[in-house]
C-alpha cells in the first residue's frame, strides 16, 4: 500500500485501518519507533510497539511501547510519571518504522536524562555530554 501509493499527491487519504494492516512488523511481530519532541524536534528515545501497542497508543493518546525484556505492552511513564503524549504519528515510506510526535514530560530515557542519547562521538572517543534531570534511583519508585 505505502510503495503504491507513494506518488499521489499531497493530501491523498487512505483509511487507517487499512494504513495499519500494511504496515511492516518483524518476524517478531514488532516495528521500530523513534519519539520525538513535538516542539523542538529533539530525538528523546528508539522503541518497539506491536499492533495492540500502536492500537492503544492512537485511541488514548498516551503512548504504549512494547517491552522485550518483559514481553509485555509498556505505557511510557505509567511507573516513573514520565510519560509521552502521542501529538502526531508518521509512518515512514517503506511502513517499516514509526516517528512519533509526542509531547515528553520530564526524563524520556531510564537514566534520567532528558533523551537516550547522551554519548557522543568525539573524533577518537565518546564524550558522555547530558546530564540527568531526574535521580535515576527514584524514576521508577512506585506512583500514588
């Protein structure tokens, strides 16, 4: 569907469910997601969601990953209260990986930095370059 119909013009519609049935999960039944700042553009976090997390994640707006460590849906904050507010979804060109448009509160990465991405490659080594906002130690204590 996405290869189809990728020379129509701009504003040409096709029905979600049938955007959702053609995209490309893995073998495992996963696709990539990359979540991004909806304002300022910053990439916070790479993540994996199946059906029933992209599902959740359209109809209540709060963003639902799919943990492989636990084997289970993940709602992004539902432990540490830093969650993500789906604002847009994309679907890339080949519907193999999502770029979601989300509105982050607090730390977006378990080490209590603002993004997951924190090394950077500085000629021969990586430079640790952000600081936590959040003590990594209490992130994940148990809400009220």
């Amino acid at each position: 569907m996405f290869k189809e119909n990728e020379s129509k013009e701009s504003g040409f519609r096709v029905a979600l469910p049938d955007a959702l049935d053609n995209v490309r999960f893995n073998e495992q039944g996963l696709i990539p997601v990359i979540a991004q700042q909806h304002d300022s553009n910053e990439v916070l976090m790479m993540a994996w969601m199946n059906r029933p997390a992209l599902e959740e994640t359209l109809e209540t707006g709060q963003v639902c990953y799919y943990s492989r460590s636990r084997g289970a849906l993940w709602r992004k904050g539902e432990s540490s209260g830093q969650v993500q507010a789906l604002v847009e979804l994309r679907i890339d060109c080949d519907g193999d990986t999502l770029l979601l448009k989300v509105n982050q509160k607090g730390a977006a990465c378990h080490t209590g930095r603002r993004d997951c991405f924190f090394w950077k490659a500085d000629g021969d080594s990586l430079v640790l370059d952000k600081d936590t906002i959040v003590n990594p130690d209490t992130l994940y204590q148990k809400l009220p």
